[in-house]
C-alpha cells in the first residue's frame, strides 16, 4: 500500500468500503429475512 500515490489508496479504500457494506446489507438482510 505504501508503493501506492495517495489518491490510489483513497480510492481503493472507497472501493472496498463500498464493497463491504454491498455484503452486509446483504448480509444482514438475509438474517433479517430468516
């Protein structure tokens, strides 16, 4: 992470931010459902 710009993490962080939460709304969707 370090070889990487600054902009490069921050929009990788956004990235795999946004990919999380994708999984656990649906995570926590399928428990709600359950």
């Amino acid at each position: 992470m370090q070889t990487i710009n600054k902009q490069g993490c921050m929009f990788g962080a956004i990235d795999i931010s946004a990919i999380l939460e994708d999984i656990i709304s649906k995570l926590a969707y399928g428990i709600e459902s359950a």
